[in-house]
C-alpha cells in the first residue's frame, strides 16, 4: 500500500482559524504532499502560500494525522500521514486556488464546528491550546517592589 507524506498549516490570525471549502462541500485546512527534497516544514509554507496566497511562518509542529483513503477510479487505497504546523498568517490577502469554492476565517469554536474530519478538529484544538499556553501576553509584568506605595 502506497503511503503519501503531506503537510499543511493551522493558520491562526487575531483569534481566527483559516478554512477551505471544496467543491464536495469538504472543509479543510490547507494542505499538500512534499515535493521531492523538501522538508515538512517547507512543505507547510509554499502549500498555504500556493493553495491560499496567504504568506504564514510556522510557530510550531502541533502533530501529525494519519488516515487511508480510495482513489476513484481505480479504487486503489493509499495511506496519508499528514505533518501540521502551527502558523501566524503576515497578511490577509487571500488569493485561494480555483481547485477550492472559497477560503475563509472563522472564529476557533465555529472553524471547530465547522471543519469536516474529526482529525482535523484534533490538530486544530492542539494548535490552539498550543497557542494560549506559549502566546505572549499583553499584561504589563506583575510590580516585585515590596516597598512601592501608591501616590
């Protein structure tokens, strides 16, 4: 059985996750197989950037998916494992690939509810959960000056 290494991205931007909808009324994120040479890492940026026209740099590997599929027509059934990044979006200027019926950001819980496979709502959980516990904060740094009184 043939088995097909891909990569996508978890595009995160301002509380947002980006999502693609297909033709078959699939929603997904960006993804595509690593062309010959390439690392995974590689893989993740020119796939969202030629799928999406979204520039994004990866922040972190939040896992890998798994799964078989048929291809029609020959029936054959081809394995998938799938490499995801996290990723900060640089721009929102979408430019999505004909092959896709629209690109879209949606809010966390709605991109959750909204993504198709059930595999893909797992990595785009672990990318958010990654996100809230390494993001930076915007919270002044707590004052250690025990001897400080107000004015």
């Amino acid at each position: 059985m043939v088995t097909e290494v891909s990569a996508g991205g978890v595009l995160l931007d301002d509380g947002d996750i980006f999502l693609l909808h297909k033709p078959n009324g699939e929603w997904v994120m960006p993804k595509g197989h690593l062309e010959s040479g390439e690392t995974p890492e590689q893989a993740a940026v020119r796939e969202v950037l030629e799928e999406t026209g979204l520039t994004a740099r990866i922040v972190a590997k939040v896992g890998e998916t798994r799964y078989q599929f048929r291809v029609q027509p020959s029936g054959q059934v081809k394995r998938k494992r799938v490499h995801w990044f996290l990723m900060k979006v640089d721009n929102r200027k979408l430019d999505v690939e004909p092959t896709f019926e629209e690109g879209v950001f949606l809010p966390v819980e709605d991109a959750l509810k909204t993504l198709t496979f059930e595999n893909d709502k797992d990595i785009a959980r672990k990318a958010v959960e990654w996100h809230r516990r390494h993001a930076p904060t915007n919270r002044a740094p707590a004052r250690r000056d025990a001897d400080h009184t107000p004015s």
